[in-house]
C-alpha cells in the first residue's frame, strides 16, 4: 500500500532562520500512533540507564513504522502509554506532552527514553514524507561530518603513538585518549597519575605532530589541583580539546576552571537537555558542547542545543552512544551550522549490528556522510533482536496536563 493513501500532505517548510528551530509548514497528518514497540539490542551487555540501546518501535494506524534507540523499559513503557492516539507529525507537542505532563520535571534518565521516542517519530516522518530527516531539520550543511576516535580497532601498531598515526592516516580528524590509571582494582592515586597523563598527553602530541590532532579525557577523574596541573601542562601542546576536567554535578564550578586554564574545554557527556548546558555556553565557560542522542531528549531538543551554542561560538562534539543514534546525529549536525563539529567513534570506526542493514551508515575515509534515504535511513529487522513488550493502549491512570487556550502546554 501506498504511503501517501493514508496522508494529506502539503508543501514542506523550512528551518525558521531567526529560530534555528526545524519547522514544516503546511504539512497534515491523519496518521495515528497505534502500538510502540521495545526491543533489547542483542550482545549489549551494558545496561546503563544513559547509555541503553533498547530499539523503540513507533508503529501508526496505517502500518508506518518509524524507528529510535534508547531508554530503559520502564521508561519507555510509561512514555508510550501516553502516546497512543496522537497524530506522530506534532514531534515538539508530543514532546512538550512527555517532557512536562507528569508535572515533574524528568530526569536524564526519562530523557534518555524520550529522546528514542523521539528519534523514532522524526524517523517515521521521514519515511512518511519520503525525504531524510536532514531535509526535515533544514537541508544539507555539509557533506559530511568529521570524526574523532576513541581507540582505533582496525590499527595492527602495538603502541599508543602507532595507533594514533593510523587513526590520522585513515582520515579521522583526531585521536582521543584518557587518563592513565583507574581501570581494574588498583587504588587511583592523582599525584602519580596526573603526573603520568601529563606524559602520556606529551608522547601523543609528539606522535602525532601536533596541530590539535589528538584530546584527552579526564573523564571527572582529577580534583581541582591535580586537574589544572594537567592543563597547565597541556597548553602549549595546544590538543582539540580537554574534556571533563572536573565532576559535573556542579556547573557553576567551570567558571573557577574557565579562569585557571586556556585550554580548550569540552563537557556534556553527562549532561541531557538545554538548561543543562546553556549556562556553561552562555557564560563562555566551555568551547565544546559533548552532548549527544539521545540523552539529550531528542533530535529537536539537540537542534536547539546547537543552536544555542552557535550563538557564543560553542562547539559541538557529540560523545557516542549506540550506531542508531550515530546515525542520527549524522542527519542533525549535517543540518546545523557550527563550523567546528564532529563525530565520536568508539574503536575509530561504526558499530554494525546484524539488525540493522549493512550500509545504514556511510562511513568512508575516516569521515560520515549524509545518506539520501527516507527517514534516518536505517532499516531494522526485528527478527534479529529480541522483542521485549508492546504498548497499544494509553495507562488508566491520570496524568497533570493543562493546556492554555491556544492549545499550548502549560505546567501543571
């Protein structure tokens, strides 16, 4: 059956230029959500609340099925049972619906599970529609995103400095590295191993010639001291960027960090939707926003993100999080403007799981290229995953939602 039987679809609008926010004008659905499905990634043996790569299945009355990754069961669970019966094309009502309908402000854990729902219904409007998302989000930027990595699989060296040198030669922009210690059950003692990563950042630079061709991590690890002994030691190395130099919980601490170093900073791993970083951007107290999908709540809530960086000349290096949303992010910051803009891969190279086809991603010479395919252009087969429930009916139970007069969501 034709897609277009079960549409009444106008002309497509474009991005509000002022806004920086993705718009379609004039463009109907009759389409309904009719069940959300959950899978669970086979082989994925991390199951982290922030990082889950549960696939979520958003299937409307007409047998269009669109697809997103993340989020934990129950969170899914509860976010679909609210959707069921809604038109799929309202993606920021449906979102404002699940981010502020319970009254209680979600955690970066319900984010996680919005942002798959999310992905899902930018997905299947896509396919509805038959464009690619980034048409959707604006159009092409670029032609392709560049990428850095974290480790290199497909390298044969035996040391850091080698597997750095074929990262750069495979085309990649930059090669991240972390600290040194913290791994296994040996005591992490920061007087040696600040001293032992100001080494370690010395030999890669040295490798790799410079020229900002490798970051490091510091993954929250250090203490004030020790993390800006670090920095000072690294400024003259001049890396793409240093990230997480201290814990996050508190933000307001970057503006001591932002006055004790030059380095490049880079934070938002940890982080989920935009009051979570706007103070860091809008005070200069970053360079770098790693936020990323779908932590962040979604496509949508990415874009506006990005957008609030460009406004204080903000980067965004998104971290890695599962191959479907680095797919996506392929389609969001190949529609965004921020001149300095990357990709992270784990291992140097996309991950492909058997469930997802062969080409979903187009990676080649070290860089991701936009695909021209409906959608995010990823094709699941559920039969290679591991079906774990289906939502087809909304929960009994009543939720706070409170509407203004024009139709718009308030709190509650």
């Amino acid at each position: 059956m034709q897609r277009r039987q079960f549409m009444k679809l106008g002309a497509i609008g474009s991005v509000a230029a002022f806004s920086g926010l993705p718009l379609i004008s004039h463009a109907r659905s009759d389409l309904k959500i009719k069940k959300i499905r959950y899978y669970a990634a086979p082989g994925y043996n991390k199951p982290l609340f922030n990082q889950a790569r549960g696939i979520v299945e958003v299937e409307t009355d007409a047998g269009l099925i669109g697809i997103g990754e993340g989020g934990t069961p129950d969170v899914v669970r509860q976010c679909a049972e609210m959707l069921i019966g809604e038109d799929p094309f309202r993606i920021e009502h449906l979102w404002q619906y699940l981010y502020r309908g319970m009254f209680y402000p979600p955690g970066r854990e319900k984010l996680h599970g919005l942002g798959a729902i999310e992905m899902a219904l930018w997905d299947l409007k896509g396919k509805a529609l038959d464009v690619p998302v980034y048409d959707l989000l604006g159009g092409k930027t670029r032609n392709y995103v560049e990428c850095y990595a974290t480790g290199f699989r497909r390298s044969n060296a035996s040391t850091m400095e080698g597997r750095a040198q074929d990262c750069l030669e495979a085309g990649l922009r930059c090669y991240r590295i972390g600290p040194t210690g913290g791994n296994g059950e040996l005591p992490f003692d920061f007087y040696e191993h600040s001293k032992k990563t100001i080494a370690l950042c010395t030999q890669l630079d040295k490798a790799v010639e410079g020229n900002g061709n490798w970051a490091v991590d510091l993954h929250t690890r250090f203490d004030t001291p020790e993390a800006i002994k670090i920095c000072d030691a690294l400024e003259e190395l001049e890396p793409y960027f240093v990230e997480d130099i201290i814990r996050s919980e508190n933000p307001d601490v970057y503006q001591t960090i932002r006055n004790m170093t030059k380095v490049p900073i880079a934070v938002g791993e940890q982080f989920g939707d935009r009051w979570d970083t706007n103070m860091l951007m809008e005070k200069h107290l970053i360079d770098y926003s790693r936020v990323t999908l779908p932590n962040t709540g979604g496509i949508t809530e990415l874009k506006k993100i990005i957008a609030i960086g460009e406004t204080h000349y903000v980067g965004i290096i998104p971290h890695f999080t599962g191959p479907l949303s680095t797919a996506a992010l392929v389609h969001v910051l190949g529609s965004s403007s921020p001149t300095r803009c990357m990709i992270e891969l784990a291992g140097g190279e996309p991950e492909k799981p058997a469930y997802f086809n062969e080409d979903f991603i187009d990676f080649r010479e070290g860089k991701v290229h936009l695909n021209d395919r409906p959608g995010l252009g990823v094709v699941f087969d559920r039969d290679k995953a591991d079906f774990l429930f289906e939502v087809t009916k909304n929960t009994e139970f009543t939720h706070p939602y409170l509407k203004s007069p024009d139709g718009a969501i308030h709190n509650w």
